[in-house]
C-alpha cells in the first residue's frame, strides 16, 4: 500500500515526524514499512498491510488512525459540508444474488460537468502511482484510498433500464474499461443492464456505461460483495485491481453509505454545475451487522503479554484505538469500531494492548526448564546422520523441486505446465541438477561431480522420505556410489535396500522403510558436518568458455615447461588451467593437451575475445618450435 506522507499529514493538526522516523514507529506498531522515497515535493511510504488488517488498513485514514494511536496525538476534526438531495428518479436497481452482494447503496446525480481533475486531487493520484482519468473517476478513486471504500461511477444515459447484479450466462461477453474482452462462464457475477452485462461485479468496470467527456448524468454505486467470490472470479479472469484487493480481504458493509457521500461531497466540489441536482441515497442490504463487544479481563491480558498491565494502562491503550471500555465487575467490555472486522476473540484486544503499549516493553525471559529429557526425534536424527557420512565423503547436498511434468498425484493448480504432478521419486529431477552441476565441474578443478538430496516423494500409497546418491565420474561412478552406500549401510548397520537409476548414475532408496529397521535412541550425538573446503572462493556469475589445445613436443620436453608457455600467454581471463588431461606418445614425439577456462567476473565473454587470447598462446608455443594439433 503506497501512502502519501502529504496526505496522511492531512489527517493531522500537529506536524508527524520526519517519513523515514514515522516508517520506524510504523514498523515496530503495525506493519513493515518496505520503502521511503522521495516523490517531487511529497514522500511516499510502501506499507505491507498483511490480509488480518487489510479491512481497515488499505487507506490513507486507516494509517491515520494507526498513527494517531502509535504516536497519542489527536485526528483533526473533520467537517463534513452537508449535501442537498434533490426530488429525481431513484436508480434502478434489482439483486439476484444476496449472498454474493450483501449490500448495494447507489445514487443518482443530474447534471454535472466531466473534465480534468484539480491539480492538487491529480497530483496526489499520481504520487501513489495512480494515472488520473477525468474528474469523476478520480474523486472514486480518492475515496478507495482515503477511507479504503472502492465505489464505481456509470454513465447514467448508457444504461439501459434496470441495473441488477446477477449471474453471468454462459456464453456472454463484457468489454471492460482497459479494453480487455471476457468471455464469461456461468457463474461470474456480472453487473448488467437490460441490454447485457456492464462490468464485473467488484473488480472492473465495463467499456459500455464508462464516464467520458460527454457524460453528463451518472449513478454511484459503493456494494459489498462475498470476499470468496472475489477472490476466486479475479483469480479465473487473470484480473487483480485495487477494488478487488479490498473486497477480497472484506470491508465493513457500513462503509457503503459513507463513502457515496464522500465521493458525491468531492464531485459535487470539482464537477458542479449551477443546474446540478443530487438525487437520494438508496441502499438495498441483506444482512444486519451489528456493533461487536468482547468482553475481557484485564489479568488475562497481562498473563498474554508476559508483563503486569493495570486497567487504567488496558483501557488507555485500547481508548487510542477508538476502541471504548466499560468496566463490568472484574471485566472490561470493549466496543469494537465498525471498520475494526479483524478483531474478533480476546486475544486480539491483548494484541491490541500490547503493540500500543510497545512491544520493547516486554522484557525477553527465558522459559523455565522443563525437566522432562529430551527426545530425539527418529527420522531427524538418522537422516542428519546420512547427511553427515556423505558431506564428510565429498558429496554436496542439493534440493530439487517437489513439483515434475508427471507422477502420480496430480497438482489441483499447478504452478506451470511442466509442474503439473508432485514427484514420485527423487532420481528424475535430481539427475537433472546432477549433469547440469557437472558442466560447471572444471571451474572447480573437480574429475568428478558428487551430490545427494534427502527429500519427500509422493506416490498413490502415500508419502515417504527418499535419498538419492549421484556421481557423475571419468571412472566407474557405479562403483563411486556402490562403495557410499556400503559406508552408509556399515554406519547405520542395514542394508538400505535401493536401487540404480537413470542408467548408472543414481541410486535410489526409500530412507523411511530403512530408518523403522533402526532401534530408538537414547542419547543425541550428531554434529554439524565437516567439509573439506578449506576457505571460501568467489565466482563469476557470468558464464565460462573451455578451450584445449594439444601439442605434439620432442620427447624430453616436460609438461611443466609447456605449462609455463601457455601461462605466460593466456591473459587474465584465465581462471583455471591450464591443467594436462591428455599425454602419449607416437610416432617418436609426445603429444600434450592442456585445457583452459575462460571467465570474467564482470561480464558475458565473446568467442572473439576468447579467440585472440588463443592466438597469443598458438604464437607463443609454435615460436619454441612445437606443433600446435
């Protein structure tokens, strides 16, 4: 939620304090502040307003209030200028669907003049990132982010009869306001006129009632809608808008009346005509909120916060968040503002108490002892006792992804097409990782390339934990991996009873099935596994290019003289080698082959840059008299 540190001053008599000491206190007291930046003449704070407070919090007043309690200074008293209503027609509305929209309010205002917004209402807009549209559309959009109550304006003359929230047929299609076309399925709850739908319900409005230039006459609508439902529609039509984000996370249903007031008290600011009338406000409501109480007892919020809290502290507290108390024998009942949904049992009230209080009050305390010995968890402590013996025999661990493009259990929404099923082994994606970990081996000066991965797989008989073993070797990486899982089996003292996969590269074991083979344990004796990397060594991000060269030299001429040559040439994009994997002899003359890996900590190297630095080398060597291959 961008907030606009102009704006929220707005709210206040006395000056708040400097954007980056207000993201501080907001911070500790509320939600994470994730930036503070300097926008033109005004400062604009990113908040990460979590879902439990997105019903009151996702607004410019909300903050406000927040701010007025974290800091105990007073909100300026606001007053509101009354609005005329005028004796024209009511909109005509109809709700097919009660249990999706619980609430519609609506209004009809005659007569008003579209055009550009106030520089001061676009500019504030524009400093929350927001493009300005015209005046009307604007003064809906100041609202949602001033008292978080999302409302839409429709062209009155382009509707045509009756506006009624219903159930989309199967088949129809709706052009909404960015242009975008959707074919609507049974189900979407649409808004539609006589003529067809006019907008989604709850997240956007429709192309054919928009407010434009020659729109003269509209009807304001502030509805509630099922949170559910919302978030569900917005999912399957790829549409996320700030309306929807506030109705999916609910707003309180006595929001509605006040916010087609403030949006008609603005347009009636910035859009009046002489000949402009405001017609009644009509409200259709299907369900009764009333006004919550949670009793709770003062004792109980201490014990909650770990530090002792008088009455007169509790109450206090709670009065800063416009949260009123009445003291009824040794308990408080509090009254719970309309816009407060989140607060719902009486923990929330101690929560409440505590963040205002200050949560570095409460002083850190060690839980007592409890006496009890400690138990080893099973799985836990012989599968660490794996990852001990194989970190400690050279192989690195790697996690893979739970999710493959087949299996046995497939995945309700999957992330993407080749994500579609959870594994039903280890080996697959884990073979993978293996041979792309092994191209990155001469960077590493490694022959071979030693991995494994302990991890869940799922299967129609259900869940277990599997280990896969790889080596990926110039020599035998059978062998390799035949000779690790004897370790693991001598160490643990059973046979594992897996299997080679993925031709003989792999091996792979239930670890589950081996471990109830395992006798209970009584003491805890495992520790962080050593590894034989000695020190830390950087690298490039960038990719690395490998070059050989093969050379034939007299026989008495030794690797380590050629070696110098091709040094002393190659340049410092060299960062490895040159290493000897090749030497023979034929014909008379010994033959030597020498490799080089090329790479830059900065940037992506050209063969052309490669190339040149292999032309000094050639150079060089042919220079002593050898036969560059």
């Amino acid at each position: 939620m961008l907030i606009s540190y102009k704006w929220l001053q707005s709210y206040f008599d006395k000056k708040l304090p400097p954007p980056e000491k207000l993201a501080e206190r907001v911070t500790f007291a509320f939600a994470e502040v994730e930036s503070v930046e300097k926008k033109g003449g005004d400062t604009v704070l990113d908040i990460k307003v979590l879902p439990d407070r997105a019903c009151y919090a996702l607004s410019h007043r909300g903050l406000a209030r927040e701010v007025s309690a974290m800091l105990n200074i007073p909100l300026k008293e606001m007053e509101e200028p009354s609005i005329t209503e005028s004796a024209i027609p009511d909109p005509s509305i109809g709700i097919d669907e009660p249990k999706l929209c619980t609430k519609f309010v609506a209004r009809r205002i005659e007569n008003i003049k579209v055009g550009p917004s106030p520089a001061r209402l676009r500019e504030s807009l524009e400093t929350i990132g927001q493009r300005s549209i015209n005046n009307i559309v604007d003064a809906t959009n100041f609202v949602m982010f001033d008292i978080g109550r999302p409302s839409h304006a429709f062209d009155a003359d382009k509707v045509k009869g009756k506006l009624t929230v219903r159930s989309a047929k199967r088949g129809e299609r709706v052009v909404l306001l960015d242009g975008k076309e959707i074919e609507l399925k049974h189900g979407e709850l649409v808004m539609a006129d006589d003529k067809g739908p006019v907008g989604l319900a709850g997240i956007k409005g429709g192309k054919r009632t928009e407010v434009d230039a020659n729109t003269t006459n509209i009807i304001l609508e502030a509805a509630n809608w099922n949170p559910s439902y919302i978030r569900l529609t917005a999912a399957s039509a790829g549409i996320k808008t700030e309306a929807s984000r506030r109705f999916e996370n609910r707003i309180s249903p006595l929001l509605g009346e006040e916010g087609i007031d403030a949006v008609t008290r603005l347009i009636a600011e910035i859009a009046k005509t002489p000949e402009m009338k405001v017609g009644k406000r009509i409200a259709l409501s299907f369900e009764k909120p009333e006004q919550r109480k949670l009793a709770v007892d003062p004792k109980r919020i201490s014990q909650k916060l770990g530090i002792p809290v008088s009455e007169k502290a509790v109450v206090d507290a709670l009065a800063r968040l416009g949260i009123v108390c009445e003291s009824t024998n040794d308990r408080l009942v509090a009254t719970i503002p309309y816009e407060r949904l989140d607060l719902t049992i009486p923990e929330d009230i101690a929560e409440e108490v505590g963040r205002i209080i200050g949560y570095d009050k409460i002083p850190a305390i060690l839980p007592p002892k409890s006496g009890k010995a400690i138990e080893v968890p099973k799985a836990f402590y012989y599968e660490w006792k794996v990852r001990e013996a194989l970190v400690n025999a050279g192989f690195s661990e790697v996690m893979t992804s739970s999710f493959m493009p087949h299996g046995d259990i497939e995945i309700e929404k999957p992330l993407a097409e080749d994500k579609r099923y959870a594994r039903s082994e280890l080996w697959h994606g884990f073979d993978n990782a293996l041979m792309a970990n092994n191209l990155n081996s001469p960077l590493f000066g490694s022959s071979e390339m030693r991995q494994f991965e302990i991890g869940k797989v799922f299967t129609t008989q259900g869940e277990h934990t599997a280990l896969a073993i790889g080596v990926v070797s110039k020599n035998s990486a059978k062998k390799t991996i035949s000779d690790t899982v004897s370790g693991i089996e001598e160490l643990l003292g059973i046979k594992l009873g897996g299997k080679m996969e993925g031709g003989q590269n792999v091996y792979e074991c239930n670890l589950d099935k081996a471990i109830e083979k395992l006798p209970e344990l009584k003491e805890w004796n495992i520790s962080v596994p050593d590894t034989r990397a000695e020190k830390f060594t950087p690298f490039s991000l960038y990719p690395f290019i490998v070059r050989d060269v093969a050379l034939f030299v007299p026989p008495e001429t030794t690797p380590e003289s050629v070696w110098k040559i091709i040094k002393e040439n190659a340049g410092e994009l060299v960062v490895r080698g040159p290493e000897l994997f090749d030497e023979f002899s034929k014909d008379g003359k010994k033959s030597l082959a020498f490799r080089l890996i090329f790479q830059s900590f900065d940037r992506t190297l050209s063969d052309e840059e490669v190339n040149k630095c292999m032309e000094k080398v050639y150079v060089a060597l042919k220079a002593n008299g050898w036969e560059v291959r």
